[in-house]
C-alpha cells in the first residue's frame, strides 16, 4: 500500500489500555509544512534539528526524541524524560509512520510533483522566453552556479563527515560520564535530602519560638511604644519650628493700613480742652550795661 510522505501518524505502541497522558498529548496526524517538520491540527509539530527528531507538545515542550537522518524519520526507540528530578531519559510507548493510503502508486506519483521539479520546469519555461543574444549568458551564469553548488555541497559533505565522526568518537564517552555524573549527583541528593530536610525542620522550629517567645513579643511590644512615642515627638518638634518660623516671617512683613479719612484726622494735632498743658515760659536774657558805656553816660 503506498504512502503519503506529506503525513506522518504517532500512535501507541505499548501493552497497557490505557496509555500515559503524555503520549495521549501527542498522538495524532501531523501534515509536511515545511522540509523536516510537520504540524498537528491543534498544536505540536514533529521536526529535526541537530541529528534529532523531536515531537512537541500543542504547549511547546518536547515530549519525545529520537536520533535519525534528515531524510529518514525512525518508528521507535522514541525516548522521554523520566519522572521525578535526577530522573534521565527513558523510552516512550510510540510510533511514528507515515500515513498509508488506498490511490494506487502511479497515480499519486503523477498527481504530486516535488519543489524541486515544479521549479525546473518553470525555470526552463523561463529560459525558453529569454532573447537568443542573452541565452548564452544566462546559460554561462546557471554553469557558474552549478559548480559553485557542487563546490559547496563538496565541502558541506567533507564537514557533515567529520562532524559525524567526531560525534560518533565522542558522544559515547560523554555519555557514559553523564551517566556517572548522574549516577553520584543522585547518590549524593539520597544522603543528604534526608539531612537537609530534617535541619529545615529545625530550624524553622527554633525560628517559630523565638518569634512567639513571651519575652520577644514584649520586647517588639515596647520597640512599637516608644517608636511611636519618638515619632510624635519628632512630629510635635517640627511643628513647633514651623510655627515660629511663620510667626517671625508674618512679624517682619506686617504693614499697618488705614483708611485716607483716618491718615487725614492723624495728621492734625488735637489738644485735649479738659487737660492742663504745662508750657515753659522762658525769660528774655537782660544784658548788663558795660562800664565804658556808663562812664560815657555820666559825662
């Protein structure tokens, strides 16, 4: 029975009737959108990046992994993350295959053409319509980046091998630390957990009767009082200066005004009939006759 490459089908695979939650999360149909992914209605996708397959959630967590080719998508030995913290990966009841369908081979293979050929065949359509004088330059330009493209998916291979090798050289080794790295950090977190979490229980003991020790609670209780007491009197102070300081800028600035009638009757002198005024009579100075001037007068 032929295939449809554009669907990819995750089902169960394991023993139990009911499964996991999280492989009911991603089972399901999930249609080609672009080269290495595929997207489920509703939310999730399966796509490759780095040498792995991943199925992710409608949530954006990845749920599964597999190692695998960009051209080939594996149908098991899918693994997951385990339960609890220091868990690691482990396997995941699921099966990817692509969609089966009942149109017979030949005609699905005429009736889907790929990216690839769609766009040759526009491209010779396009190169048929180009001026006989510019052809020849257009087809010398096209040569030049043919060999630049084997030029490159040369090197690309030459890298992608390497790559591979160094992957397969050291990913073993990287592995098998990881496990013992993982192996002593749960081995530690089983010693000292237990530790951990009874001295947190102690300390939050000795913590609780402090706070509700009788002496603590007065002690706070007077710290309150005279917090408040400091505060009025702070207040009270400031309050006093702020007084004076306004009574001595009103004093300063104060100008008396009246009325014309009134600076008008102030500028006369009134003298009060029923009151005596004492009033110093001076005596005119006598001036005494010079003895030349009586000498003068007896002649």
């Amino acid at each position: 029975m032929p295939i449809d490459e554009k669907s990819l089908v995750v089902s169960f695979s394991g023993n139990e009737e009911d499964p996991p939650l999280k492989v009911t999360e991603i089972t399901g149909e999930y249609k080609r959108t672009e080269p290495g992914c595929f997207r489920k209605e509703g939310g999730g996708k399966i796509n490759f990046f780095g040498g792995y397959w991943y199925i992710v959630d409608r949530l954006g967590q990845q749920v599964a992994w597999v190692e695998g080719g960009a051209k080939t998508i594996p149908p098991a030995n899918w693994q997951t993350r385990g339960e609890g913290i220091f868990c690691s990966w482990e396997d995941i009841p699921v099966a990817v295959t692509f969609k089966f369908i009942d149109a017979p081979e030949s005609a699905l293979a005429k009736a889907e053409v790929g990216c690839a050929e769609a766009w040759g065949q526009c491209w010779e359509g396009l190169k048929d319509k180009i001026p006989h004088e510019h052809k020849q330059t257009v087809e010398a330009y096209e040569a030049k980046a043919l060999e630049h493209r084997a030029s490159f998916s040369a090197k690309a291979g030459e890298h992608m091998g390497v790559v591979t090798d160094l992957h397969g050289k050291h990913w073993p080794g990287v592995k098998d630390q990881a496990s013992q790295h993982f192996g002593t950090a749960k081995d530690k977190y089983d010693e000292y957990a237990p530790v951990v979490k009874a001295k947190s229980k102690e300390a939050y003991g000795a913590c609780y009767d402090f706070w509700t020790h009788p002496d603590t609670v007065d002690t706070m209780k007077k710290m309150r009082d005279a917090t408040m007491e400091a505060v009025k009197y702070c207040f009270a102070g400031c309050a006093a200066i702020t007084a004076g300081l306004v009574d001595q800028a009103i004093g300063k600035t104060k100008v008396e005004v009246t009325d014309n009638d009134q600076a008008m009757d102030a500028s006369y002198i009134k003298v009060d009939s029923g009151t005596p005024v004492m009033v110093e009579h001076v005596e005119p100075a006598i001036m005494q006759p010079r003895e030349s001037d009586a000498i003068a007068s007896s002649l």
